[in-house]
C-alpha cells in the first residue's frame, strides 16, 4: 500500500512514538505534520503522480537531495521503494530488520553467490563468513567468478530466503597477516574446508559488502516485499 510520495516507508505507530502525531502517511494527508509544505509531496501531486516512481524524470535531483541528505536521509532507501511500487503497484512494501538478516547470514554454512560479467551471469554455492553484513569467502583468483568480480564488482547472494545486492572487493591470500580475522572465523566455521584450501597459492580472499537486502513475505494473507538498504 502507498503511503507517501517520496517512497518512505510510513509507520503509524513509529510515528506516534516519535512525533506524538497519528499520521496515515502523506498521501492521506493535505498538509504534512512537519512543515508548511514538502517539495516531494507538492511536486509529485501537482503532476499527478501517485508516487516518484511514475514520474518519466524519476529519480530526480529533488528527490535524490531528499533520499541522501545527511540528517534526514535513507541512503536511498525511499528510490528503492519508489522503484518496487513501479514494478509491483499491488505490493505492500515493509522493513527489514538488521538483526534477522545478519542471523541468517550466521546461521547458513553457505550462500548463492551471482556474478556477471561480458553479457553472462554465473551463479554458484560459496562457504562463507561474515561481520555483520559485510560477507567473506575464499576462492582461487583464475576462476570465472574472480574475472567476472574484476570487470564488475557488483554482485548479488541469495541466503536464507534474503536476496542481497552488494560490491566485491578481491583480497589477498587467506594466510596473509592483513586477513588473519577472516581466517580465524574460517576456520571455526568451515575447518575442513580451511584445512584443505586455505594453504593452496592461488586462493584469495573475497569481501562483498550488502547494500540492499529484500523479502518476500506473506502478512495476514497479503503479499509483501520487505526491503533493507544500507
């Protein structure tokens, strides 16, 4: 369900408890409880629109301004939701809670990791670690993955029912002194693996760092898709 203009994720009982104001979201509101006006608000209505993700010029310095402002921002949160309100006009978009995302990502010996590169997607499952959403495996550094990393670093993970987006970053060798924490984590968590691998010449160590994080679930019989950007 559409709340606001802008894409934020409006909360009536978060609201109540910060602001001490029952607010159903902009949308259902003429003046908003914060000001006189809001730009994104007054320039989405004026043209229309029943949120930034319709408008042909979307997303727009006005409302990037907004999504990324250091105080009030999301770190584009809010263009993530305007993005899935365009695809799924049907869906109700919810949080996604940190903690339960790094859990999982604890919990799971391994991930699915996508890499893509020179028109081609590769897909493969990787024993991994992780400091909280910041995630780890080994590889050796001739394999497609690595060479499809080096031309582009984005990547997605599939871990216990989350989808991720993040960048990847080639290390250096496991045994080498500047990634002595991953190798530590390695092997309490894959010691048969580490036993095997780690020592080979041509391994190397892989940090992905997740940026954006999505579900889908099912709320009282109601389709939602929760989303976490960091």
């Amino acid at each position: 369900m559409i709340k606001s203009r802008c894409g934020i994720i409006c909360d009536t009982q978060k609201c109540k408890e910060a602001f001490g104001v029952d607010c159903e979201g902009c949308v259902n509101i003429e003046k908003p409880f914060w000001g006189d006006s809001c730009p994104v608000k007054s320039c989405s209505e004026s043209r229309g629109y029943d949120h930034c993700g319709q408008c042909p010029e979307f997303p727009c310095s006005l409302l990037n301004e907004f999504a990324y402002d250091e105080e009030q921002g999301d770190n584009g949160k809010r263009i993530e939701v305007c993005s899935i309100w365009s695809d799924y006009p049907d869906i109700n978009v919810c949080e996604i809670n940190i903690n339960d995302v790094i859990k999982a990502l604890e919990k799971e010996k391994s991930i699915i990791l996508a890499t893509c590169a020179d028109d081609r997607v590769t897909t493969r499952a990787m024993s991994h670690v992780n400091e909280g959403l910041t995630v780890y495996f080994q590889t050796g550094k001739d394999y497609l993955k690595c060479r499809q990393i080096s031309i582009n670093p984005n990547v997605a993970i599939t871990v216990g029912g989350y989808d991720m987006e993040g960048k990847a970053t080639l290390l250096s060798h496991p045994l080498d002194a500047e990634n002595e924490f991953f190798i530590k984590i390695f092997e309490a968590k894959h010691n048969e693996y580490a036993n095997v691998w780690s020592k080979k010449p041509e391994e190397i160590v892989v940090k992905v760092e997740i940026s954006l994080v999505k579900q889908w679930r099912y709320i009282d019989n109601k389709p939602y898709l929760a989303i976490g950007k960091f």
